[in-house]
C-alpha cells in the first residue's frame, strides 16, 4: 500500500523505505563508526565531514540541507546493504566455514 486517504490529505505510508525508522542521527553515527571522518569527508565533501567535523554539527547542516542530506542517505543505504569489504557474512565459526 503506497498510501492511504486521510481526508483531502494523502497520507504516506513505510512499505517498501528502507529508511523508515532510521534516524538521521543514525545514520550520521553508523557512517561515522563503518567509515571514519576522514573517508565520510572524501566522499561527501561537506565542511562538516572535513573541516572540526563532529555529530552535532553535522546533523544541524544536514537538517537545512536536503541535497546533503539526500547524499548521506543514498551512501547509508549503501553502507548497510554491501557487506563491508574483506568482513564475512558468517560469525565465526559458523556451520558453513566448518569441516566435516
């Protein structure tokens, strides 16, 4: 269901968003643990990702700024879909990297 009539409003509904619950301090932290400053800022060159960059700063420019914020969602969906590079999708010791 893509949305529902409330009234003359339409109102959307979370089928199908896999942002749907995710805050934007989330993602902004998951970014920051998975990648560090440092990469965050070569690949979404923003003053705050390179320039004394920190959450809080961060999340009050990505609040004003829809095209930023738009890249910080598009690179956390890509962040949390690929698994990280050279990490197996299997714990430890898990039944599929056991002999026999």
């Amino acid at each position: 269901m893509a949305g529902a009539d409330v009234g003359d409003k339409k109102v959307s509904t979370a089928a199908g968003d896999p942002l749907h619950g995710v805050t934007l301090q989330a993602m902004v932290s998951h970014l920051v643990d998975t990648l560090g400053w440092p990469e965050l800022g070569t690949r979404i060159a923003i003053n705050c990702f390179t320039s004394d960059p920190s959450i809080p700063s961060s999340l009050k420019f990505l609040r004003r700024t829809p095209w930023a914020r738009k890249k910080v969602e598009a690179l956390y969906l890509q962040t949390v879909s690929a698994p990280a590079a050279g990490k197996s999708p299997w714990p430890r010791g898990s039944a599929s990297q056991r002999k026999g």
